[in-house]
C-alpha cells in the first residue's frame, strides 16, 4: 500500500523475485558489491521494496532517506553513511 489511501498493488512471490534479482544484477554492473553502501531516496512504491531486496540479496548496506528530505538533508545522509549509490 502506498501513501494514498487508494494507493495498491498486488504482486506475487515469483514477480517480486524476478524485480529483485533483474535489479540486483543492474546493482552488480554498477559495481555495487557486498558490504557496499547504498542510499535509496523513493516514496513510497514497489520499486522501493525492490531496491532494499536486491542490496540485501547481493550483501549490500542500505539506507532509507524519506522522500520529503531536502537536497540539504538528504547530501548530510549521504556523506555521514559513505555511501557509493544513490538510488532515486
């Protein structure tokens, strides 16, 4: 569910795998490897589950940074984690 009260989507177990492991192969031609960090700033939407699944199938740190952050606070976030992706 998203946000919006009307806000859903459904999806199965197999489609969801599928997401998963297409983004953590895109994650591994960007170099991202295990124990690298990985910032994700989305709202809300199914891509952001799937990016926090694919870092944690390929062993990479995430972190989350609420949608509504500034440019300020999200730069500070991304500096104090040291991370080497952002994912928007």
């Amino acid at each position: 569910e998203g946000n919006e009260p009307g806000d859903s989507m459904k999806i199965t177990y197999r489609e969801l795998l599928h997401k998963v492991c297409q983004f953590a192969n895109i994650l591994r031609s960007q170099g991202v490897k295990k124990g690298d960090r990985v910032s994700i700033y989305l709202p809300m939407i199914l891509e952001l589950v799937v990016a926090m699944l694919a870092c944690a199938r390929i062993g990479a740190l995430h972190s989350v940074v609420f949608a509504g952050f500034s440019a300020d606070s999200l730069c500070e976030r991304i500096l104090d984690c040291g991370c080497s992706l952002l994912i928007t």
